[in-house]
C-alpha cells in the first residue's frame, strides 16, 4: 500500500509566514502540469491507501488542471473508500470549482482559515476575509463534502486568548469533521522573520494549546496528533501515513517520499522540474535512522509507541535502548503496558525528548 | 677568534609589538639572497598560523642568512625570532642569551613604548650590543629625529648612526646589514675545547625525534659525536647536526664554537632535553653548564578539561609535546567534580594561557573547557602551616585559615598624557596603588601603579587598551606578596556546588562579582525542561541569586508535508548542541559558562 502526494506549487499571494514551496507566478503552470502528469506516469504502484493533494494552493489553479492529474491517477488501484483530500484557500473556491473537485472523485478538502478575525488574517498576508471563508465553506458543503479539515493557527502576532477562544468555538460550530490547530513558527527566510512581531509570550501560547486540546474535546473532536483533532473515525490516513512510517509517493517540486526506507525528494528548482529532472536526494535509511524515526514520528501521536512492535521490527526493547531518556524525562513521557507516549507537558518540549533519539 | 668566526653575527630583533619587527626580518631574509621572490612568503618567520592571524611571534625561531659585506666578504648572520609581547619575556631572554646583539627597532612615530624598554633590559640583563633602527621613516606621522632623541634621554643609546629604514617600503636596509657587521661583535670561543651548547628552542618531529636548537660557545659537534644533556644527564648519539635555512633545516658536517644550528639523536622522550639546558661530549664534558636562562615562574593558573572525558590521554599527549616547545607551559594531573579529569596548567600570563588553549584545538583538535585563571595566592594556616593555592577549589575551610597573601605587581603604563585620568581611574578600580608619574616628554607620561596580579589577569589589557584608544602600552613585573581581604565565592547551580565555577574575589566586591556571574549564568545555561537557580554563595552564606525558568515550548507543531528528512535534520542540530555541553548533575551547561567570570564587566 501506497499513499500519493502531489505537489501544487502555486498561490495567489504567498504568506508572510510561510516558508513552504509555492510561487505567485503562474507563468510555468502549463509546462508544469506537464511535467508533473509525465512524472506520476511513469511511477507504478500496487494499491493507494491515500491521497493528498497539497501546495501552494491547488484550489488557486483552474480545476481542470487538476481533473488531468485525477485522470492520471485513475490507473492506479483506487476505491472509492480511498481518502483523496485537496487542499484549498478561501477566496479561491467557488461552488463549482467545488462540484468539480467532487466529480473527479475527491472526497476530503482541507480548508486554511487560520483566524477568524479579518484584522489577523490580514497582519498574515492572506487573501481572503472571514466572510469569504463561511462563503466558501458553504459552497464545499452544497458540493457534497462529507469528510472537511479546518486549519487554525495560534500564538499569531496581536492575537489575544480571547481571540483564540472566538475562533475555535466559531469553527466547531460548523462542524467540520477535522480540525488542524498549529502553533505559529517563525521560519527563516520568511517575512515574518525580519518584522517587529507582538508575539504571545509563551504562558499564552501554552494556554491556548491546551485549553483548546480540552475545548476541542468537549466538542468531540479529539486529538491524535500533536496538531490534529478529528471526530470518531475521521483522522486523516494520509498524515498517519507520514506518522506510522507508511510508504508514500510525492510528485512534484520539492515533493517528499518515502518507500521501502528510502527517503527521496524532488528538486526545488522549476526550471529542472518542468525539464524532467526530479529526484536530487535518496536516503537510504539505516537502521538506527528508522528507530530515531520511529520514536519521534510514532511519538507526535497520542496513542504513542508500541514496545512489542518496536522488537518485532527492530529486534530491540525500546525501554531498554531508551532507558536513560525516559528516565530523564520521566515526568514527561507515560509508559502503559506495551505503550510509550508523551503526556501533555512532554509535548510541549517533545523536541527535546525527540532530539536524544536521533 | 678565529677567521671563520669573524664572518658570523649572532643577532635577534628586539622591538615593541607593531614596530615592524617581522617585516625587517623578512627583508634581511630577502635580501640576503637566500630567498626567491616566490618563496618569500609575507612573514616567513611566523610560520604558525595562529601567529600569523594574530600578528605577532609566539615561539622563537631561528634562520641563517648569507650576507656579502662591504668588503666584499660573506658572513653568515643567524638571526634568531623572539616574541614580542609582556607574557612572552621569558621567551626573549633565552633567544637573546644564545646571540651577541641585537637590532632595536622603534617605530619613528610612536616611539618608545612599554616593551621597548622591557626588551632593552633583558638584552643589557645579557650583555648585548645594541644597535638602534628607527622604522616606518616613510610614514606621515614619523618623526624620526624626537624618537632618536627620545631613545638617548630614555634608554641612553647612541643614536647619532641609527639606520633611518622603512622595513615596509625596501628603504635603508643596507644599512642595517652594515651596522650588523660592523657593531655586532662577532663570536668568541674554543673549537678544540669540549663542547658547550646552549639549548634555546626545540621542536618534536615525528620522523626525526626531537631536534635541538643550540648556540654552540666552545667546541664543535658533527654526526656520532656522544652528547650529554648536562641538566638531565642523558647521553645520546648526534645522528644529524645542520643550520636553519629559510622555512628548511639543512643539514652540514660539523657545527663549531659561534654557530648556530640543530642536533637531532633519536632522542624520543621531550623530558630529555630542557630549554636552556646545556649540550657537551659526553666523554669530555665541560666542567660546569652555562648560566642558563633567567628562571621562569608561571604566574596564571587555569584548569583545562577535555569536552570528551575520553580525551584525557589525548590532551596529556598534546601538553606534554607543547611543552617541548615551550617551558614556560607547566601541568599537573587535577580531578573536578564537575568536569572531571584534566589539567592544571601554569602560564606566564593570559596571552600565554590563550595562545596554549588555541594551539591544543586547532593542531591537536581538541574540545576543550577552560576554567577562569587564577593567580597562586600564599595561605597562612592557623597551625602555622603555609600552602600555595592555584586552584581556588583547594582552598581550606575560612575557619582555618590565619591570613592570604597575594601577589603584587608593579606596572609601567606609557601613555598619552590625555589619558592619564581615565587610567588612574582603572588602576585605582583594580585596587592599584599609585607610585608616580614621570613625563617622558610633553604630551607622554609614565605611570607607575603597584597592583595586585588578580587584577589584571582578566581583562586589564583589552580595558587598558580601549579607553586610551590602542595608546597605552603596559608591561608588568612580580614584586611580591601582600596580605589582602579574600574570599572564595562558590557557584551553585540547581542548588549543588560547582567546584569549577568557584573563584577567589576580594571581599569588597564579592556582592558585586557574585551577582554578576549570577546573571552571567543565567544568560549562559540555557533552559530546561525544569527550573534551576543559580546562586552565589560565600560559605554557608547566600549572596545573590538568579532563576533560570523551565522551558515551556519546544515542539514543532507542523510536520512540512512528509518531508521528514528535514525535521531529522532539525532535531539532530538540537542534539549536536546539547553536545557541546558540559552534564553537571542533571544541568546541561556549555563550555563558555566555565569562562563567565572573565566577562564579568562586560556591557
């Protein structure tokens, strides 16, 4: 089993705090399709556990171009239980963009929101206004979603408590299925990094992420991931793919896969993408480097690490392996049967528990 | 003296750290016609690298030129590198005991200065001709004739035929070589009676052994003769003799009474040959050494640990061959609980101890943690016993201690007279006390202050330095010990003593120091995942305290589509750092923390 990943490099209008690969400029959007449906048919794979459709913004560009790419997808072994999610921005979704996506046989859509007060969204760069996103989720919903991620941001500049609390109970009223809720990161190389920010100072930040962990699951969305929130038998396949170490097939510019312990990436570089050259790095893994993944990757999730199918991979007791960083960071770490997993606090500092495994 | 003497001078240049000393040298080099163009690299005597990124000479060296005189004979120069800064006098003085002169140089604009007049009284201490040079003529500032006559009234050298030369711009360097010759007396000394070899330097190759760099006073050795190390007693066999040529050791048949060369014997042990140790037939010894070299007391102390525990044999090995080169380094086996097994090495000074500190990371690419430098403090017990503390740790309990002496220098600061008032200001905040001024001429002074060795070890240069705008020049020496108000002031970190971190501090300013290095630490020792107060203590007594609060974020909230190559990436930078650092309990703290104390007065 295999899960796709397909890269939609493009934006309207790149975020100020974003750090991820996209452009503004459409000038390449044609021979990059191209490219793009070249590369996935040349790969071959058995059965696809799941899709993702990721950017960029893939709601930006005109949905035909993604009608080629389901189309070209269609020759893999596909059923209609396979979770297929595009991601999509207010502001670039209209109610037959919508249709559309349903008809090639999407049935997941990711939406950015990331606040939901106007004065955020525009200290962030993004396009679009509150109004636009009901608008625009409104229009997912008359299209026939069933299955509707949200992602939040939190810890913004000028974002109060208050705020926070506005947006999420704003959020779980339209009852989407999956909530992503992401402690903003000042990345390198992004505006943000060079602009005077109000901050929260930590407390806050940390108050906003766990009283949104317990309001989240008042209203029964509960957290599996460090950042992910889903009601019952919604959570995303594709990420816990990324989480369990499943093997996954990224297309595109600067795409990511992992298959059978070998990490790949794709050039960054357009002009060499659109010529045919896609792969510029393989990892392959050692075993050491599949434990290290193992731990920090398996420990994001809530229902943690398994000791006895840590041995029957490796041949190794993590509790043995680990015995001094779980001793260190006993106040941190829960160890339950067969089960190893971070409590709340111990997600707060997971890097510095995840740093001594790799 | 015989005629082949009469064609040799031994000689070293003496001058004030940037009056162009290397640069001469480069050019007698160059013009003695030893050298290519090609081969002349801009310093060759700083061969080190360190030396060369610091701009001045650390470990003296020797090379040999070949000169046409006026009257048309050829001599042999050997010209032989000394260092040129306070810590390294010494090093000076036994260079300048294996030569027969020495060229002063003094830069034509700032004249004499601090080490100028150091450097003169080791090379009248040894008996030297004195041959004046006034360099940088070229300059716009130079002001050749006041720095001629400001020569004569201070040091009462003859300047009326000094060589007026710019080493910098090839002006006047013919001169230099004339003055050589003809001032520069040349050697004395029996070829046919039993050797008498001076050992100025060496140098540990691994193919060759240890080789010896000596001034030969009487007699003469070649390949098989039997040498005996007079000092140590060892006798080896002369497996190659030869002079220095330009970056080159070359080898000859025989060195005699006046030269100046090198000796190798398979001699594998670096203890065998001391610095200033004397070399004669192991057959037909000389009946009593050389005078030697002017003792070398270590005046700074600092412990060196290895980053890497497992680095403890690779540190002993990497002292004890610097030690070959350098005599004035000391060592001795330390154990700290905090940082475990090390070193605690004497150094002639701060310099001295960071020069030492480099050489063992980049050349023998060691990690290492420096505790903070400390003086030898003389501690009376009230049983009437007297120790000699270097390390502050070992200091005995303030109930059994009768009194503290410690030591005293006098310094001689040569200064712009404008800046008399903020100096005075300095010296009278390190605890100086002033013992006159003296005016050298109108606008320059010198200054005399009695202050204690603590004081300075720090960081009074780099402040000397900047408030008198790069000016002031210093040089120091030992006079004594004086009893003084002490105290050892103890650094807790998560409520346990770190033996590494203490410090001994005059009483007035303990509060002070205390919190200082309090917040220091706290800015040093970066968060964990729980609290941790630092605290600065006095005995059983409390004295400031800082907290270091617990991390409250660390996580990496999105995982950048699956490419997860880059969040390994991320963490493994994190761990890479937490390396760097020193495990004291349960604290992880980083190897700069142990040096806090000397940046106390920083910002």
């Amino acid at each position: 089993m295999t899960s796709l990943y397909i890269h939609i490099p493009f934006c309207k209008k790149k975020c100020l705090y974003c750090d991820f690969l996209s452009f503004s400029d459409t000038e390449y959007i044609n021979e990059y399709f191209d490219a793009l449906i070249r590369e996935i048919n040349a790969f071959d794979c058995k059965k696809v556990r799941s899709i993702f459709i990721g950017g960029g913004t893939p709601s930006y560009v005109d949905c035909g171009y993604i009608g080629k790419v389901m189309e070209a997808l269609s020759r893999y072994d596909i059923d209609e239980n396979t979770e297929i999610t595009i991601e999509a921005n207010p502001g670039t979704l209209t109610l037959d963009k919508s249709k559309a996506y349903r008809s090639y046989g999407i049935n997941r859509i990711s939406i950015g929101l990331q606040a939901w007060q106007n004065e955020l969204l525009k200290k962030l760069g993004r396009i679009h206004t509150r109004e636009a996103f009901i608008e625009n989720y409104e229009n997912v919903v008359k299209a026939g979603f069933k299955n509707t991620n949200i992602d939040l941001m939190f810890s913004l500049p000028d974002q109060t408590y208050e705020m926070w609390l506005e947006t999420l109970e704003n959020v779980t009223a339209l009852c989407p299925t999956h909530i992503s809720a992401y402690s903003l990161i000042v990345e390198e190389n992004t505006p943000f990094r060079n602009m005077e920010l109000a901050l929260p100072d930590e407390e806050t930040d940390r108050k906003m992420y766990h009283d949104a962990i317990s309001f989240l699951n008042s209203m029964g969305y509960k957290q599996y991931e460090i950042s992910n929130f889903a009601k019952e038998g919604f959570h995303s396949v594709h990420n816990c793919v990324y989480w369990q170490r499943g093997d996954y097939k990224g297309f595109g510019l600067g795409a990511a896969s992992l298959i059978d312990n070998c990490r790949m990436k794709n050039t960054e570089n357009i002009h060499d993408y659109i010529k045919g050259k896609t792969v510029i790095e393989n990892d392959i893994l050692t075993k050491a480097d599949c434990m290290a993944e193992y731990m920090f990757l398996g420990m994001r999730m809530t229902k943690g690490v398994s000791i006895s199918e840590f041995y029957n991979k490796f041949g190794e007791d993590m509790t043995v392996k680990y015995k001094s960083t779980f001793e260190k960071f006993r106040d941190f770490i829960e160890i339950d049967g067969d089960i190893v997993r971070l409590n709340e606090k111990g997600i707060d500092i997971s890097n510095m528990i995840f740093c001594e495994f790799v | 003296m015989s005629n082949r003497q009469s064609k040799i001078r031994n000689l070293s240049i003496i001058a004030h750290i940037d009056h162009g000393k290397s640069t001469l040298a480069d050019r007698l080099i160059q013009q003695s016609g030893l050298l290519t163009e090609r081969e002349m690299q801009e310093q060759v005597l700083d061969n080190m690298e360190l030396e060369r990124e610091r701009g001045i000479t650390i470990k003296a060296q020797a090379v040999r030129l070949i000169h046409k005189g006026k009257d048309g004979e050829e001599y042999t120069l050997n010209l032989i590198d000394t260092p040129g800064h306070v810590d390294f006098n010494y090093e000076v003085s036994r260079s300048l005991a294996a030569c027969d002169g020495a060229v002063l140089v003094v830069d034509a604009a700032q004249g004499v200065e601090a080490q100028t007049l150091a450097n003169v009284y080791l090379a009248l201490d040894n008996n030297l001709e004195i041959v004046p040079v006034i360099n940088k003529i070229d300059l716009p500032s130079a002001e050749p004739e006041r720095v001629k006559a400001e020569i004569e009234d201070i040091i009462g050298l003859d300047c009326s035929e000094a060589p007026l030369i710019s080493a910098k711009a090839n002006i006047g360097i013919d001169n230099v070589f004339d003055k050589i010759i003809s001032d520069i007396p040349a050697p004395e000394g029996d070829e046919n009676a039993p050797l008498k070899a001076l050992i100025f330097d060496s140098f540990y190759d691994s193919y060759k052994g240890v080789i010896v760099f000596m001034r030969l006073f009487d007699g003469s050795v070649k390949k098989g003769t039997k040498v005996k190390f007079m000092a140590t007693n060892k006798v080896f066999e002369a497996v190659e003799v030869g002079v220095f040529g330009p970056g080159q050791f070359l080898p000859v048949d025989e060195l005699k009474a006046g030269d100046v060369g090198y000796l190798t014997a398979s001699i594998k042990n670096v203890r065998d040959t001391r610095i200033g140790d004397t070399v004669t037939n192991a057959d037909d010894p000389v009946k009593e050494a050389l005078p030697g070299y002017k003792k070398v007391n270590s005046m700074v102390y600092c412990g060196i640990f290895p980053a890497d525990g497992s680095k403890y044999g690779d540190l002993r090995d990497a002292l004890e061959k610097l030690q070959l080169n350098d005599a004035a380094l000391r060592f001795e086996a330390e154990t700290s609980v905090a940082l475990g097994f090390g070193f605690r090495c004497g150094f002639l000074g701060l310099l001295h101890l960071e020069i030492i500190q480099e050489r063992l990371e980049r050349e023998y690419n060691l990690d290492l943690i420096t505790t903070a430098p400390s003086v030898i403090y003389k501690v009376y017990l009230t049983d009437g016993t007297q120790i000699e503390l270097s390390n502050p740790t070992d200091l005995p309990d303030v109930t059994t201690i009768a009194k503290i002496e410690e030591p005293i220098v006098r310094a001689e600061i040569i200064l712009p007279s404008e800046y008399i008032g903020t100096i005075m200001e300095l010296c009278q905040q390190r605890r100086g006390e002033y013992e006159g001024m003296e005016y050298l001429e109108e606008t320059r002074a010198v200054l005399t202050y009695k202050l204690p060795l603590n004081e300075i070890i720090y960081d009074f240069f780099d402040v000397l330095k900047s408030r008198s705008r790069g000016y002031a020049s210093f040089d120091y020496e030992l006079i004594g010990y004086e009893p003084s108000r002490l105290v050892k002031l103890d650094i807790l970190v998560n409520r346990e003593i770190v033996d590494a971190l203490s410090f001994i501090v005059h009483e007035d300013s303990a509060q002070e120091k205390g919190r200082k290095m309090a917040e220091k630490l706290k800015k040093e020792i970066p968060r964990h995942q729980f609290e941790i107060p630092i605290q600065a203590a006095i005995g059983n007594k409390i004295i400031a305290r800082e907290t270091i609060s617990a991390v409250r974020k660390d996580v990496l909230a999105k995982c950048y589509g699956g490419d997860i190559t880059r969040k390994r990436k991320l963490l493994e930078k994190q761990k890479e750092g937490k390396k760097r650092m020193r495990q004291i309990g349960s604290i992880e703290v980083p190897q700069a923390a142990f040096m806090s104390v000397l940046k106390l007065d920083e910002e």
